[in-house]
C-alpha cells in the first residue's frame, strides 16, 4: 500500500475539556476503521491542552472522503462546546513513508 496525501490536524482544547477532547479521539478509531481508504490514522496529545490527528491516503479522493466524512462530522458538531477554536487543518504530500 502507498499513500501520496495526507493531513495533520491540530486541535486545542477549552480549559477544562482536555479529558472530553481525549475521549472523543479515542472515541473515533471505529469511525475511522469505516473509511477504507484511510490508510493510517493517528490521534496524539501534544501538551496539556493540545491535541493532533496526523492521518495518510493512498490518492486525493481518499483524503476528499475522510473530510467529508463520519469524524469530521463528528468533529464539526461537537467543535464549538470542546475547542478553543476552530481546528487548524493542514493538507500535505507524503515524501517518503513505512508502511507494514
């Protein structure tokens, strides 16, 4: 399996929130596993309040379906009551990647 594209999201959690934030990316792996042509999906907490998705697809139509998909659903509707502000969305090209 190759992958070309790609996103990192970086998310920032209202004070007092950081736990729902976890448990809502933790919440999202079965939604995720729905996608097939997501490839791999990461959830990272970087500090305290701060939060990261980094995730891989083979071509532009899977990267176009994951944003218009279950979690970024999920993500717009329960946004604004846990995030400081909206997520910081950066699209990106795979260089170079190991895969299993």
């Amino acid at each position: 399996m190759t992958v070309s594209k790609g996103l990192i999201v970086r998310l920032e959690a209202k004070q007092g929130q950081e736990e729902a934030v976890a448990s809502f990316l933790r919440s999202a792996v079965p939604l995720v596993d729905e996608e097939p042509a997501t490839i791999a999906w990461f959830a990272f907490q970087t500090s305290a309040s701060s939060f990261a998705i980094v995730d891989v697809f083979p071509d532009e139509d899977g990267r176009r379906a994951h944003l218009a998909g279950a979690v970024a659903a999920a993500l717009e509707e329960h946004g604004p009551e846990l995030l400081a502000q909206p997520p910081q969305i950066e699209t990106v090209d795979a260089l170079a990647t190991k895969l299993p």
